[in-house]
C-alpha cells in the first residue's frame, strides 16, 4: 500500500507540474482548460494532418509552421498520419477552438477559420523547447473569446513606419489573439495613404521637416506613405491571421495635411510655414461645399477598395468648429440648412459621409464626438473620452467599442525611469490596464450585448521610431488582448504576470521587443551618515535579490526586504526573479558620493501635471537624443528633499525644445518670470514659493545645440529642502528643460 501511495502521489505531483506549466504557457487565458498525462515532442517526423482542399485548415498549420520556426521549433510537412490534425466541427463559438493534446498528437477543431488559428497559436504556446523537440503537455482546451473586437489602433500619420514593421506588429498582435488593427493614416501630421486621383496628398501632405527651437539647425526631412500594393499585401498578410484592418480617414477635422495638399478644401485660412509639425489640437477644418465631399467620396471609394473591413473609422473627434463660426458662407449654409449649431453641422456633416459609406455596404465608426449634434443613424462609436460615449451609444441601440483615455492610451509612459523613452508624462501602468473592466457596471445587461469590445491606441507624436512603438504597445497590448477573450471571473494579476515572462520572450522573437517596465528594478539613493541609503522598488511584485559583491543576482542571492544602508563606492546589482530567471530590467549601480546627490528628469517631481510630456531633445540630428520630462504648460522642477549638509554648488543639464503645440488660447496663460538677461536664467528657489537660492545664466546653453550643464553656486543650506527649479523668458519658444541635477558638494 505504501508504495501505491507514492505512485499515486507521483502522479498527483506529475499531473500538478503539467497544469502548472501549461497554464503558465497561454495568454490570454483560456475559458476552460483540464491537464493530462504526458505530452507530445514535435519534430520534424510529426507532420500535420489536413482535411483536403480546405484552405482555412491549410492557413492554420502554414501560420503554425512561422509561429514554431521563429522560435527555434520544427517544420511540419504534411501527412496523411501526422500527428498534428487539423478539423472543422459546426456549432463551436466564432472565433473558438477545441484544443487536445497526447503522447499520441494534438487536434486542433473549430468551426470557423480563426478558431483554426487561435488554436494554432495557443499550441505554439504550449510547446517548449526540449532535447529532441518542442514538448506539448497534455491539455484539453475549449476556448473562445468574450468580445468580438479585440483591437489595437497604429497611429503611422504621426510618424511613419515601414510596411515590414507593420506586418512584425501583425504578428505580435495575433500571438495575443487581437483581430482589429485599427490603422490610422490620416492627420494634420501627414497624409500616409497612396491616393491615385490625388497624388499631391503623399507627394506634399506626406512629408514634413520636424519642428526645431529658434536659431537650432533644420532636421532632416521626415514622412513617408504606402502604396496601394503595399496596403494589398499588408491587408492580406493580416487577413492570414485573423486580424482586420479597419482604415481611418479623418474629417471633418485633423485635416490640415489635405488642405496643405489642396487648399480649396479648407477655410480659405493660411496657413503658417512648418504648422504641420506642431502637436495638439489644430483648427483647420474641412468646408462643406459639394466640392470637398466629392473629394473625400473620391478618397472614400479608393480605401473601400484597398480594405474589405465593413467598418470605415471617419474620426469626428476634436473638430474645433472657430473657421465654421467666422465664416459667413458656413453660417448662410447653416441657416438654409435649419441648422442651429455647428456641433449639430459637424452631425450633418458626418451623416452625410455615413449614407455614402451605406450606399458601398460599409459601417460608419467614428470616435465619441459623433454622438454630440445628433449621432448618425447605425454608427458605431468609439468610446475615448472616459466610457461615457460607449454606455451612451449602447443606450441609444448602437453599438461601441471601449477605448478610452489615459487607462487604454498606450502613448502614456509605464515606467517611471529614464529608460522609458519619450511620451505623455503621466504613468499608466501595465496594472492599470489590466484592471479596466470592459463591461461597465452602468450599463444595464440588456444592453452590455452593444459593447462590441476594447482597444489600445498607440498614438505616435512623441514615438519616432518603430522599437519605440513596439515598446509603449507591448506588454500592455497583451493586457487589453486578455480583458477582450478571458473570462472575467478568472482574472488575476499575480497569474498575468508570471504567463507574460515567457509570452514577452515569443514577441521579442517575432520582431518586437516589449518594454520591461513591468520587471524594471527602480532604484532612490541618498546619502545618510556617511554611507548611502538605497530603496528599491518594481511594479510586478516579484521578488527582488540583489548583490554588493558585482556578481548577477539570481534566486540565491539576498532577498530585498526594505531600504538597504551601504558603504559609499558599494557596486549595488539587483533584479526581480521569477523562480529561477532572472527577469530584464535588472540594475548595476556604483554607489558614488556624486551619485548620492543626482537626479535625472524622471525622478525630479513636476511642479504641475497641466500637459506633461517627456519630449526629446531637438539636436544631434542623428539619434541617439536626451529626452526631458516637463509640464509644457509650467515648466517647474522640484528636487524633493534635496540633502543639503555640505552643498556648496548646483550644476543643471539643460536642453531646449521648440514650443510646437496647438493649445488655442491656453497659451496665453503660460507665464514667465522676466528675464535679467537677454537669454534669461535658471532660478533655484527653497521651495517654490520660497527665497532665490541659485542662478544660472542660460546664456551659454542658448549658444549651442543639445544638453548644457550649468553650474553656479548655491546658498549654503543644511538638511532636506525641496528645490524648486523654474527660468525666466520673455515668451514660450523656445521651452527650456533639464536633463539632471548635481549637488555638488566640493
């Protein structure tokens, strides 16, 4: 009987790795899924078993063979016995899948072709690499997903980026199961769409030359479009992976790249030289006159026939209507028309757009400002502005797609260190958009069937290059994939966090490297006696082991439990470990005195939050380029708890920007200090509203092109003050900005 119970507890314990592992392997988590006895090894000896001339099963086991190649698997050829079987079954959910795997194979079912697929990919995640293969555990899957709109939104007019990486996004996209790539090719910034009728809108409107401080030298020219053939092949390339590209063509606002093409298509306002590389809000709309919607019909036919989506995004959002109000024309149309409003103009408008759009059999999708002025008849409505324009659209019988900003912005920062990059200044965190809930409890439940689903939105003013993109999207994008398919019952962030190490490795492999903000070690040290007192910290909750010796930590070394007090010149590495990997994100500092007394732009605190970016610095023209954290609407500074015993001098790293923001009349409300000097001062203050307790010219900074360290003389302080760091100006261009403060203390 003993020995009866060791073989039954052997198998328990078995039977317990197998589900653990195979639970840990899939994101987004499954609806169902029970754990076997053994497994398959795949080699190239498998093969793969297909239904004759069905091209679905075909497309399945072709994405399966990428999926394993890129990482390190085998090629399944195909076999009339081969272990892998492909088969359709009527009646499984949309998008579902049956999944079982054995010593003796694994059989994908579906109903549909992208049932096929997930369960393509869900068996590319199960599978690890072993001694002679990739290992399949023993599961039973039955999946589907809970939303049928599981979407991310590219934004390429702000920046452009090559039809390969497009396609490496694709990939990473359908390894989280996203099906909507919401392709935005339209803005002020640039027009990115091959437009065979109107060739000026890419020939002029794709292109522009970035915006530089006063008297900084030009960058280089920037921009880029796709061509048809391009867009052909791209959209094929994602229809191969279930996903659908949903095309968006702003109006009646974000227009200015049109109207720089074509003028007539405006208000007949100038336009100022280089207004197409400024950020924000702009007020150049399209008129209304017959003439400019036989233009944008022209356009709309073009895209109708490049994207078979039946949805068709318009935009609608932030039309500042000030050119409709001052144009006599537009308010003689308006009172011919009865129209009492320009909101309910810009409902007209978009009314309009929408019956052509019907006529061609698609559905009109716009962004929540569609529903203000009256909404068009069977719009769809994408809710950005808090959920409020989704729980109203599903009230009103349409239906909506959840998407609203900051939660779901994926422009935001996600980490609080210098090695996030550039972006929008406030932190939404990988947490955060885990913890959204796509099924708003002010929603009654007859109408939660309008919530057709959720998207990320990857806006790209501040993102300009295409690793920057992949970063700021993934893992959050991951996030908003699991909130779209798993259960809600079953959501658990300690569970996310340890299925998304091994799935952030699967995406660095197909081409895009997520951020590691989620493992990141973030590090405070100050000085304290003598010695230097470190607190570190990471967003996952993981266990963090650190060293002083320079070796790498790793699942032996010390447990980090709270605030360390070492020697000065101590070599401090620590890391977060996941059972025995150690996570990316790891730290190697040297414990300097100078290092004790530093802060870089990140971990200074911004005085207000009106418009926080972290911008790049607009100089070397080739990158690598300093990056500044600042409120664009106050930039203010504070060194919190400055350690002040023994300071005799500040030196501050400063670089300027251009002030290149479309914010109306709120910039008059920016306010400086008048400046002694021609080209104004840095002022330190002990405390915001305290004395002046250092100046430094910036008269030597304003000579040159990127980052200048300043250094004056500080008033001599004891203790913790928070230094309040501003400049004087005489105007907004161009914004100064640090990079780092140094107490210095010889």
């Amino acid at each position: 009987m003993p020995r009866v119970i060791r073989f039954l507890s052997m198998v328990v314990a078995g039977l317990l790795y197998i589900s653990t592992a195979a639970a840990q392997a899939l994101l987004p988590a499954p609806q169902a899924m029970t754990a076997g006895v053994g497994g398959v090894t795949l080699t190239a000896a498998t093969g793969v078993a297909l239904p004759p001339g069905d091209r679905g099963t075909r497309n399945a086991a072709a994405r399966l063979n990428d999926l394993l190649a890129k990482t390190g698997g085998p090629s399944l050829t195909p076999k009339a016995a081969g272990k892998i079987r492909f088969e359709r079954l009527p009646g499984l959910p949309a998008e579902g899948y049956r999944l079982v795997t054995s010593a003796t194979g694994a059989t994908i079912t579906a109903s549909d072709d992208a049932g096929l697929f997930y369960g393509a990919v869900s068996l590319w995640q199960l599978a690890k690499a072993g001694a002679n293969g990739m290992f399949v555990p023993a599961v039973t899957i039955e999946d589907a997903p809970r939303f049928r709109w599981r979407g991310l939104m590219l934004d390429s007019a702000r920046h452009f980026q090559s039809p390969n990486y497009v396609r490496r996004l694709i990939d990473a996209m359908a390894a989280n199961k996203l099906n909507t790539l919401h392709w935005h090719l339209v803005d002020d910034q640039g027009w990115r769409i091959e437009i065979r009728k109107y060739p000026r809108l890419t020939s002029v409107a794709g292109w522009r030359r970035p915006a530089t401080a006063p008297g900084a030298p030009p960058l280089p020219r920037t921009g880029g479009f796709y061509t048809q053939r391009q867009i052909h092949e791209i959209v094929a390339y994602a229809a191969a992976r279930n996903i659908t590209i949903v095309p968006e063509i702003e109006m009646p606002g974000h227009a200015l790249s049109a109207i720089r093409a074509y003028p007539r298509l405006g208000m007949g306002v100038p336009i100022p030289t280089g207004t197409e590389s400024d950020w924000g809000v702009f007020p150049w709309l399209y008129n209304t006159d017959d003439s400019t919607f036989r233009f944008l019909e022209d356009v709309l036919d073009e895209v109708i026939g490049l994207f078979p989506s039946q949805y068709l995004h318009i935009g609608g959002d932030e039309a500042v209507k000030d050119q409709w109000k001052a144009s006599p024309a537009i308010q003689a149309q308006m009172k011919s028309l009865g129209i009492a409003t320009e909101d309910q103009l810009q409902s007209w408008f978009i009314q309009r757009i929408g019956r052509y759009l019907a006529s061609h059999g698609r559905k009109l999708i716009g962004w929540d400002e569609i529903l203000d002025g009256g909404i068009t008849p069977g719009a769809t409505v994408m809710s950005w502005r808090g959920i409020d324009g989704a729980v109203a659209a599903a009230k009103a019988g349409h239906d909506a797609i959840l998407s609203p900003a900051p939660t779901l912005y994926l422009n935001h920062r996600q980490g609080v260190t210098a090695a996030e990059g550039t972006g929008r200044g406030e932190l939404i965190t990988l947490a955060d958009v885990y913890r959204f809930d796509p099924a708003p409890s002010s929603l009654p439940a007859a109408q939660q069937r309008h919530i057709l689903g959720v998207q990320g939105n990857v806006w790209t003013e501040h993102l300009r290059r295409e690793e920057m993109v992949g970063a700021y999207a993934f893992p959050r994008a991951a996030a908003i994939a699991e909130i779209g398919w798993s259960p809600a019952a079953t959501r658990d962030w300690s569970d996310f966090v340890r299925r998304l190490a091994p799935q952030m490795a699967r995406l660095a492999a197909l081409g895009i490297t997520p951020s590691d903000a989620l493992f990141r070690t973030v590090a405070m040290l100050f000085p304290e006696h003598g010695q230097a007192r470190v607190t570190l910290s990471t967003q996952s909750a993981l266990p963090l082991r650190y060293t002083t010796d320079g070796t790498a930590p790793g699942r032996a070394s010390p447990l980090y439990a709270g605030a360390l007090t070492l020697p000065t010149g101590t070599r401090l590495r620590a890391a977060s470990i996941l059972d025995d990997a150690v996570m990316p994100g790891a730290i190697d500092l040297r414990l300097t005195a100078p290092a004790l007394r530093h802060r870089d732009d990140t971990e200074l605190e911004l005085c207000t939050q009106g418009i926080a970016l972290r911008l790049a610095d607009d100089a070397p023209a080739k990158e690598p380029r300093a990056a500044f954290l600042l409120d664009v609407a106050n930039p203010c500074w504070i060194y919190q708890a400055a350690p002040m015993d023994g300071v005799r001098a500040i030196a501050i790293a400063v670089g300027q920007v251009p002030f290149n923001f479309q914010i109306g009349r709120d910039v008059d409300k920016i306010r400086f200090r008048p400046p002694a000097t021609p080209a104004g001062e840095v002022e330190v203050r002990d405390g915001c509203a305290g004395p002046r307790v250092a100046v430094l010219p910036l008269a030597p900074a304003a000579q040159r092109a990127g980052i200048t360290t300043l250094t004056a003389p500080l008033a001599a302080l004891s203790g913790a003050h928070d230094l309040c760091i501003t400049y004087t100006a005489k105007g907004v261009n161009p914004l100064w900005a640090i990079s780092g403060v140094q107490l210095v203390t010889q």
